[in-house]
C-alpha cells in the first residue's frame, strides 16, 4: 500500500525529476521546496492535471500512469484527492452541497455522510452558507471535508496554510493534525514553508529546481540535510563555501576562518552550513571563533536576529540576550563543532 | 401605419437569437479546447471578422454563397425548393452571421474566467464532465453568457447592412426595423420613421435593462 511515482517532466524553466515512494511507510509525506521548483506539479501530475513527459505513477498498487504501458488514467479515476491552496470551493454552492456533491453514494445516503463530515469539521452552523461568507479558515475546513467525503486513496495538500494569518495558522495546523490522523490513506503535503513540514510531516522529500536533493525522516534531513540547497531549504542561514585542508581541518574563506574538527571531513565537501541558532557567544577569541564586526541588529518579539559584516546571522532568543549577556553583542561567536553541517553541492550516489 | 417590420424585426430578432446563442456557446467551448496555439487565434480571428468588417461586405459573402446560382443556395434551391436570398430566412441568417461574434465572444470571456482550478477540484472529486459542466462551469459564466445573449439579441434587432444585400428591402417580407426607418426617411416620412426609432429604442432599452437586472438577482451567491 503507498504512493510510488517517478518521473520527468519539462516545465518552462527547469526539468522536474522526482521519485517519491511512500510504500511501507506511516504518517505524512511532505515535500519542502521554494516557489517554483515544482513541487505543485509533482502532485498534479498524481492527480493527473498535468501529463509528465516519461515515468511511472502508482497509488495501493493500482497503475496510474505509465508512459512504457501507454497508462493514463482519468483524472476522476485516480481518486487522488487534492486540497487546493485557494481551496476551489464552488462558490454557487452552498457548504452542504459542496460536499454533497463529491459524494458516491445514493441521494440518502449523501445526506447523511454529509452530515458526518459537517459534524467532524465544526461546519454544522455553516451549512447553509456560501463559500463566500467563509473566513479563510472556515473555507479550509469545508475543503477538507469536501474531499475527505469523495473518499481519495491519497489525500494531497498544496500549501494548505498560505492563505491564512499567522495566528489562524498555528491553530489549524493543530486541528488539521487530529483530522489527518483519521485518515486512512497517504498525506502529501506541499510547503516552501519549512516550520510546517517540521511540525506536521514525518518523512520528507526537498526538491530544488526540479531536482530531489534530500529525503528521508524529517528529523534526520534537518539534523544533516547533506546538499546546500537542501540547508538552504531548511533554514540553515549561514551556508559558506568551504575547502578540506586535512582530516581534521577545513577552511572557510567567506569568513576568513579556519575550522578544526574532531569528526574526520569529509573528502566531498564543498560548503559548511551552521544554522543562526547554533552560534554561541563567548567573549573572547578561541578555536573555531569568529571575531564580530556587528552590521545589523533586528529585534523581533521573542529575538534578537544579528548579522556580521561578513554575513554571519546569529539568532538568540530575548530571555538570553537580556539575562546572561545583559544586552550586550559578544565579540566574538564560537561554532560548536557538532553544529557544524558538512555539505555538498550536488546530490551523488 | 406599416406595423409589419416591427412583426418581423421581433420575429427575425428571436429565430436569430435562438441560434447564436447555443452556436455561440457551443462554438466558443470548442474553440477554448482547441490545443494548437495558432489554430486557434486563426480561428478566433474569422469568428470575429463579422464584427468588425462592414455588415455590407459579410452580405456580399453571404450573396456569393446563397444566391440561387451560388452553390449553396443551389443545393437548397435543388434539393429542398428553397430560396433562401431575398426570404425571411435570409433577414435571420443576416443577423445570425452579424450578431455571432458578439455572442461567442461574450461566452468565450465569461468560460475562460471561471477559475480553471474549480474544474480541477471537480475531476479529482470525480464529478463526471456533464456535472462539471452543468454545475459548476455553467452557473460560474451564465452572467457573462447572458449578457453576451443580450447584446446578440439587439444587434441582431438592428442588422441593417447585410440584411439589406441578401434579403433586400421587401414590404411585409423582408423589411425589418431597421429597413423601415431607412425607406420612410428616403421617402421624406420623417414621422413614420420617428415612430420606428422609438420603437426599436424601447424594445432594446427593455431587454438590456430586464436582463441586467435578472443577472444582478443570479448572481449574488453569498
């Protein structure tokens, strides 16, 4: 049971080429890429909205798509759900016959699985109304329901929080987890946004310009995400070409720095990645340290974001900054060696 | 008083109507399924043309293929005993052929705004074409499908041009409104002329305001 596709398609600017496999697999799949990169296509390619030029698409071992056997199946045949970003609510409709609608059954029956899914969304007030009258979040839950109730082998997500408010954000993602574990097939879900995918996904695939560069448990492709553009993608800020000098010593010429490691380094490496949270203060230099020259300090409500005149960001949290620094900018920054990402730029082997 | 262009004004208006309307929309959905990119402006193009070439040089084209000598008018003629240039027939082919673009046009706006993504979430939801068609497409752009009937409806009612190149300007037969007014003002008849004007003002004025209003009323959907 699970997802398996892989395929290729051309898009204006770059080539997508992706392979997901969710076979064997629990929980959400997310795909994390910036806008553009074809993350949108790689599910309505499962969807079957858009045609790849070559591969193979499968859902609970049932062929979709397949250019070798000439498979291509209905859109309406897949039953792969997809949760649009503007949601495609039909705005003629009112709630209640927006999900009716999507419904397989005999008139009755429609009726009454209806009234399930508006009970489980909270929309049972809401019924009546038009799309329209919906603030986004509402709108969000009668997608959902519309296409829970079409009963898809793959629910698929498309940047289901973007057109929301930060604050409504937080509280649906945590709505949205309880009715996704309720569900029963495969949950894709598509963000550029990488403090979703963390909280909601438990396996992750991070596209870049068409290209698959990182995959695998998220916890694990955060902690050493292995290509650039995957540390990039995950919010690593400080990313600085880098050049191996011995087996515990590599160079860093962006920041002017030498870094020596307990760890061996890696003959492949091409850039080290340490992420703005990592960075320690310390007050005066030592090994692995990077003297300050401080260029700008923004304030946010719960941190302090700084960034060096080479282009350091170094981010703390308010309570340190007050507390243990006493407002003060440390001199000088140390690198803690096991926060320190070996990275490459391509993806190999 | 003459009150028979204004019979056939209405009676031409409404037999024509009856046919752009449903070509138009038929047509215009054709046309939006159309692949090839250049096939398709080509297309759009020739629809078009009757808009904006003079009505007089849509009539020659029309004279060219439906006078009696002409094949199509032959075919008719032989096979069915039917003239169709300088008939009735030929006052409603005139304002099918003039009023057509306007009505393909319109319903080719109106389809191409529904939001595309609507029909998507459709198909994933497994709704058949037809339902998508009938229950989403349809009440997303009958405004705009509407209107385009109703500006149809009154160019139709004031074809003059081609009218008067293929179906002449035949008393109780053939002379629609437009022609009417043209013959009594040619013949110094300024009053009778002025009762046809206001008639064909009222008539158009009563349609575009009853159905902009019927438009408002469908489509507030909230």
């Amino acid at each position: 049971m699970g997802l398996y596709l892989d395929i290729e398609k051309k898009l204006k600017d770059i080539t997508l080429k992706v392979t997901i496999d969710t076979r064997g697999h629990q929980g959400i799949t997310g795909i994390l890429g910036a806008s553009g990169c074809g993350k949108s296509m790689t599910l309505k390619s499962i969807a079957g909205i858009v045609r790849p030029d070559r591969g193979t698409i499968s859902l609970n071992d049932r062929v979709l798509f397949d250019t070798d056997t000439k498979t291509d199946l209905k859109i309406q045949d897949r039953r792969a759900g997809y949760l649009f970003q503007n949601y495609a609510l039909f705005p003629n409709m009112t709630i209640r016959e927006n999900i009716q609608i999507a419904i397989r059954d005999t008139a009755r029956k429609k009726s009454e699985i209806a009234d399930f899914y508006l009970e489980l969304m909270k929309l049972k007030e809401l019924s009546d109304r038009y799309p329209a009258r919906l603030s986004g979040g509402q709108q969000q839950r009668a997608a959902l329901a519309r296409v829970l109730a079409s009963e898809p082998e793959v629910l698929m997500l498309d940047e289901p929080f973007s057109a929301l408010d930060a604050y409504l954000k937080e509280l649906l993602q945590i709505e949205l987890l309880d009715i996704l574990k309720t569900y029963r097939g495969d949950i894709l879900l598509v963000t550029h946004n990488r403090d979703e995918i963390y909280r909601l996904c438990d396996r992750i695939y991070i596209l870049d310009e068409g290209r698959l560069v990182a995959s695998g448990a998220t916890k694990l492709v955060f902690n050493d995400p292995q290509v650039v553009a995957a540390a990039r993608l995950t919010g690593c800020k400080n990313i600085g070409p880098a050049r191996k000098i011995s087996d515990h010593m590599l160079e860093v010429p962006g920041w002017n720095l030498r870094l020596k490691m307990e760890r061996p380094v890696p003959d492949r490496l091409t850039a080290v990645g340490i992420r703005a949270h990592y960075l320690r203060p310390v007050p005066a230099a030592g090994s692995n340290c990077i003297a300050c020259r401080w260029d700008k300090i923004l304030e946010d409500p719960f941190e302090i974001t700084a960034i060096t005149g080479q282009g350091i960001w170094w981010k703390v949290s308010k309570e340190d900054w007050n507390h243990q620094l006493k407002r003060q900018m440390p001199a000088y920054l140390k690198i803690p060696e096991e926060s320190i990402l070996f990275l490459k730029d391509q993806v190999t082997g | 008083m003459d009150y028979s262009p204004v019979l056939i004004s209405l009676k031409t208006a409404a037999a024509a109507i009856l046919i752009t309307f449903f070509a138009g929309i038929a047509v215009a959905r054709w046309v939006i399924s159309i692949r090839q990119e250049n096939v398709k402006v080509l297309l759009d193009g020739v629809l078009t043309l009757p808009l904006v070439l003079p009505p007089t040089v849509a009539g020659f084209f029309l004279l060219y293929l439906i006078g009696v000598k002409r094949p199509v008018g032959q075919f008719f003629f032989t096979y069915f005993s039917i003239k169709i240039a300088f008939s009735w027939a030929a006052t409603v082919l005139a304002a099918v052929v003039i009023s057509f673009p306007l009505m393909y046009r319109s319903a080719r706006g109106a389809f191409e705004q529904v939001d595309q993504n609507l029909v998507y979430a459709g198909q994933t939801l497994g709704l058949s074409e037809w339902k998508i068609f009938w229950k989403v497409v349809m009440p997303q752009a009958l405004p705009g499908i509407l209107s385009g009937g109703v500006l149809a409806f009154t160019r139709g009612l004031g074809e003059f041009g081609a009218t008067a190149m293929i179906a002449g300007n035949i008393a109780g037969k053939t002379r629609t409104l437009p022609l009417a007014i043209y013959s009594e003002v040619a013949a110094g008849n300024m009053e009778a002329a002025g009762v046809y004007v206001w008639i064909i003002v009222a008539v158009s004025l009563l349609i575009v305001g009853g159905m902009n209003l019927i438009a408002v009323k469908k489509q507030s959907f909230r």
